[in-house]
C-alpha cells in the first residue's frame, strides 16, 4: 500500500489506525490536499481523506450489515430482475447486463 507521511510521521486515522492507502493517486490526492491546509486545518476541504479514514476505520465494521441491509432490497432490484415481456426484458438487458457482469467480476 502507500502512505502518505506529514512532517516524516505516517498520518493515522481518527480511529489510530495507519492510514494506507490502495494506489498512489489517491496517496498522491491526499498529499495534496494536506498540502493545500493553510496554518489551521480546514477538514471539510479534505474529501479524499475523509472518505479514505471512513473506509478505513468504518466500513470493516459495518460490512456484514450493510450486505445483509441491501440482500434484503435484492428481488426489488430493477438490474436483477427481468420482464416477462420480450422487449422490455431486451432493453433491460442492454441496460443492466454491462453491469451485472462487472460486479460479479469484481465482487463474487
């Protein structure tokens, strides 16, 4: 992973955990925006790290409910089911095959 280091200390989470991160753009993104701070640091300018930090010290924790949450809402789901009906079901295909097939490539 990478990090990213202010003043040669790696920055930490709110929750104190290392903050590393997957790719270097977002490494480098985050570096950037601590680099835009002026001398009071103005959180709310810090989308990047904010959503790094949660993903870091949040969603481990509220995973298994969030899958069981949006399990519950799957049979209602527009992209998953389909029409009886030939051409509504074709224009449904066209729509929502693309990315069905990327999210059980990448989530399954």
């Amino acid at each position: 992973g990478w990090i990213v280091a202010l003043d040669d200390k790696p920055i930490k989470t709110p929750a104190k955990k290392l903050l590393e991160l997957p790719t270097r753009p977002l490494a480098v993104g985050i570096a950037a925006e601590w680099e835009a701070q002026p001398r009071k640091i103005v959180p709310y300018t810090m989308q990047l790290m904010k959503l790094a930090t949660t993903a870091i010290d949040q969603v481990p924790t509220i995973a298994p409910t969030m899958k069981d949450s949006m399990l519950r809402y799957l049979e209602t789901d527009g992209a998953c089911i389909r029409s009886d009906e030939k051409d509504l079901a074709k224009k449904e295909a066209a729509h929502f095959d693309r990315l069905l097939k990327w999210l059980h490539r990448d989530l399954h």
